[in-house]
C-alpha cells in the first residue's frame, strides 16, 4: 500500500525480538549469521541480501522481484526487511514499486538505519555511479528499533550512525551528542530522540521540496566524496567530512565570521576521522567533486547547497560561478 | 516532484499542437514519422520509443534513463510524453523513480491514452510474463489532450480505446457510447467526458482500494488473457471479452438474472469484436486462465473480481473453491 503521510505511530521499540508470521522477510546476510536462533525461529520466506552501496543495483532490484513473485507477493501482504540502509534503500525500493507498492516494515540493525535511513521514506538504487538517482518517496508502515543489534555493530559502522547523529546535533544542538568514543553505546532515549527529530522533520515536508532539505547539510559535498573515491569512503565519515567542506565554503563565500565557523568546526573536531580516509581527502582537489555535485539529484542547472549562514544552517542558491 | 493528488485541473485540450520548449521529450517513433512538421520544430531532445506492451521492460527502462542522465535532467524539469498507453506507461514509470520523481506531462496521441491510460497516475512495466508487475502511483501534472492525433490513428487502435470508453458506460450509463462502425471519430466533448468520469474516479479513490477498482470491470479476464496469449490479443479486445466472460461468470453464479445478463449482453455485443481474437478464444479452456489471475496484483490469496450482481457492478471477493 502506498503511503500518502508520514505516520507518527510507525517508529516502535522492540527490545526483544519476535520473528514476523506473515508476509515475506529480507535481511543482511551478516545479520542472519550474528542471529541464527532469531532467524532459525523464522517460518516465512527469508531473502538474504549482501549490505553495501555496490549491492544497490538493477540486479540485485530483478532478484528481489524475482524473489515476490516466486511467492506470489500480494499488495496486502507484509514485506519485513532487517537490515542497515543499504539493504532497506533497495528492499524499499522493490516493495514501493511491486505491485506499484505493497506493506512494508523496516528493521534497521545499525545506527545510521534507525536514526536515519529507515525514516522518512526514501529507498534509492545506485545507477550510471550516482547515488540513489533511481528511487521512490515510500515511508514504512513500522519502523521497529531493537536496540540489542548494536552490541554486534562494528567500530566502523557505528561511526557512520553518529555522524548523522551530529549532523543533526549541528541543525538542532538540543539533540543528545553521540559519544565518539565508541566505548558506550547510545541508548534507546538518545535513538529515539534523533529518529522522531528526523521522522517530524520529514512529516513537514514529505517530498523533500523545503525545510527537509536542511537534513542534506555536508550531503551535497559528501555525496561527491562518496561517488568521487567510489564508495571507498563511507556514508557517515563522507558525511562529517561534506559538513566541514560546507562549513570551509561559508567561510570563503564570508557567509558566516570566523567566531561563527571556529565554534561550528570545534563541534565538527570531535568527530573520529579514520586517518586513511583523511590521506585520501588530502590527493583531492575539492574542484573535481563540482561536476558531481552539479549531477547530484537535488541540484537543479544551478547548485543548491545547505550551507552554515551566520547563526543558522540555510538553503542557499548558487549560480554556477559561484556566488551565493 | 511527486504528486499526492490528482488535480482535476490538470486536464486540458490543446487543438492545435503547441511544441514544448524546456524539458526532455520523448515520443512514440511512429508519431514522430506521421507529424514531422511538428516533431521538426521541437528544439528539445527527443528520446524516440517503439509502442507495445513487449516494450515495457527493464531493457527500454534503463535507455531512458541513460537518456535523463546524459542531459542532466533535474527534479524540476519536465519530461513532456507523446504517444499511448503502452508509451507513458514506460515512460511515466522512469520519470517517477528517476530522482524519486521529476515532472511529467502527457500528451496521449491513442484513444485509449486520452480516455483511460494517460489518466489517473498508474505506470507499469511487464515483468515475468506478468502486465504492470512493476510500477508507480504518479499522476501527470498536465495531460494535454489533442484530438488531432486521432485522426492517424489505425481502426485496430482506435477500437482498443472504444473498448475503455463501453466498459465506463457499463459502469456509468449516463456517458456516451462511441460510434463502433469506426466511421466517426469519438468527438472532444465524448472523450472530455470519459476523462473526466476517470479522472474523478481516480480522485475518490487514488490509490486503487475502493471505487476506482470498479474499473477493473473485465480486467481479472482481460489481463489474463493478454498474458496467456503472449499480449497477442490487444487490451482493449481483451477488456471486451472479459466483460463477457465476467457476465458468464455471474449468471454461472448466480449473482444476476437471465434479463440482467441479457441486457448486458446485448450493449457488449454491439463490440466489434475481430474475427481472429474470436478464434483464438474459442481454442481457450477459461480453467487454464485462473492461475493467471490468482497472479495478477489486484488478487490476494482470495480472488477478486469486478462482477455484475443484480443491477449493479461490484467488487465480489472469491474464495479459491469459487463461492461468492
């Protein structure tokens, strides 16, 4: 069923798990490896898909068609998808236009899934090397968070939840910080404090046409790093790294004072920034990333960019030779 | 940019064609070899697509959006659509996942297209022999009717629209009955009508839960027997047929009277059904066609099928031992 509205009553909590009855299920095959009592109790067709941007392709999208039809999927049925974005971007996709739209719950099992990319609707495949630029606006029925996957999340990938987690904090400083350490993991407070601020966000503006927008801050320039060094650096790192880019950019563009840029980079300093990544960032000049960015899919012939101005955080309009 | 709602101003009639001026343009091939005075003027690109439903694949989906890619298309531009219903179904389908959606019009240049397909927001794709397996709820910002284009258009396709236009006045017997001799062409208030007794069905009920699966009267039949036949038998005289074989089915059942059914029978016998596809039909066991339907992506585990019960034309919900 498509969903015209954002539901408030979506976002659920579950801190022990239950195996779905109805309907079909997809999840991360690492996932199913982590959890074998949990999805050896499961009794209805499971899919298991490989996470990562690379796997949201054209292919993967036939075999979970392939995948509906093989069990006569039908529009009133259940399609419960366990997984991190990358898995719910393509799983959400396929269900949005199977039967031009069946049900679907989704199960984040990392961080930046739950606080993220389960809420709000968006589901992307990658295509022609750029993000999502094949997608659908297809908000879930659920959004069930079990905090417990968690405790199997790797270092790596619990960096790329609490980058959202700051962007967010850099728009909304009521927000709780993440704690950068790795060392405690968030709590469902903090988790659900970050997912209902995306979820009223997004209820605002639905279709992403005005103050959801504010959600892309360091997008536009991460999205570029992502494609750039193709999809070697991560969502959440190209993401902290984007909002410095940003932030660098106002300063040039004398959007905000230096005491405005000095305490927003401070808050940005914290992050954990793999050094790896940092070597690579350092071969790139910042103008191969424009072309990229002129492609990115909010970018209409002029470019948009979420960008630090004085004490706010705006949506600014560039003309392509560069002034605001 | 997604539409949540159908606009009933989005209707408009265009007597002399007026050639777009921004946007991307894609047309149906064989349109653009009849009207190469008005194709010849358009100074946007243009993708050319051949008509057919064994067009509307993954093959054809991926060329369009090769062809959004190379020019750079944005989620505010307009992609313009000439051609029928097999054409804006491909196409709208690309455009609406294309960056979660960019803007459409269409310009329906068959009958069918002006009074049925380009109305009422469903796109579709074949897939795994199944028709509309894969598609999108996204309703045209403007569909441009220009009756002009009927007048090239072959008797074969001119009946297949004539059959959309009986089945809405089995449904609505106030809307006027085409002229089935082919002598005259529907005029632009007959086919105003229809479009706007779609549109408005549509509006009540967007996204195919209620009233507006009263237009699937004939369709349960109709679409399994375009399947079965390898799409060999056109929609429209596959629509024809399963009307009959929906009032069958209900005097079988039960649901009507002998002078229900007679009546029926005697405006769908006013169809000028082609000898061929009679053939064809009679070599048919109605039997082998039940899987089909249990398939298609209206049914649930339960059949569902638009039927003739006493005076009216409901929804009835089977079970698969064949009780009402």
């Amino acid at each position: 069923m498509h969903r015209d509205l954002l539901n408030p009553d979506a976002l659920e909590l579950q801190p022990v798990l239950e195996p779905p009855i109805t309907g079909l299920l997809i999840a991360d095959a690492r996932l199913i490896d982590l959890y074998p009592d949990f999805f050896g109790a499961v009794k209805i067709p499971v899919k298991a898909l490989l996470a990562g941007e690379d796997q949201k392709n054209l292919k993967n999208l036939q075999q979970l068609y392939h995948f509906f039809c093989e069990h006569s999927l039908s529009r009133d049925e259940i399609v419960h998808v366990y997984g991190g974005g990358t898995i719910s971007d393509l799983a959400a996709y396929a269900v949005s236009t199977y039967k031009r739209g069946c049900r679907l719950h989704l199960y984040p099992s990392t961080l930046l899934g739950m606080v993220d990319a389960a809420i709000g609707g968006k589901t992307g495949l990658n295509h022609e090397n750029l993000k999502n630029l094949i997608g659908s606006f297809y908000p879930a029925e659920r959004i069930v968070i079990h905090p417990g996957f968690l405790s199997s999340l790797p270092w790596e990938e619990l960096r790329q939840g609490m980058a959202e987690m700051l962007k967010a904090v850099m728009l909304f400083p009521c927000l709780p910080l993440p704690d950068f350490g790795g060392k405690i993991l968030p709590n469902e407070e903090d988790i659900l404090g970050h997912a209902l601020y995306k979820l009223s966000l997004c209820q605002s503006d639905p279709y992403d046409r005005s103050d959801r927008m504010l959600l892309n801050f360091g997008h536009s320039f991460g999205h570029a790093l992502e494609s750039f060094s193709n999809f070697n650096i991560s969502h959440g790192d190209a993401i902290a790294l984007g909002m410095n880019m940003a932030c660098d950019f106002s300063l040039q563009m004398e959007l905000v004072n230096q005491e405005q840029y000095d305490s927003r980079k401070e808050l940005l300093s914290r992050y954990p920034y793999p050094p790896p990544v940092l070597d690579y960032l350092a071969t790139i000049n910042p103008d191969d990333l424009l072309p990229l960015m002129y492609q990115d899919k909010k970018n209409n012939r002029k470019l948009r960019l979420v960008l630090p101005v004085g004490k706010d955080i705006k949506l600014v309009e560039m003309s392509m030779n560069g002034s605001a």
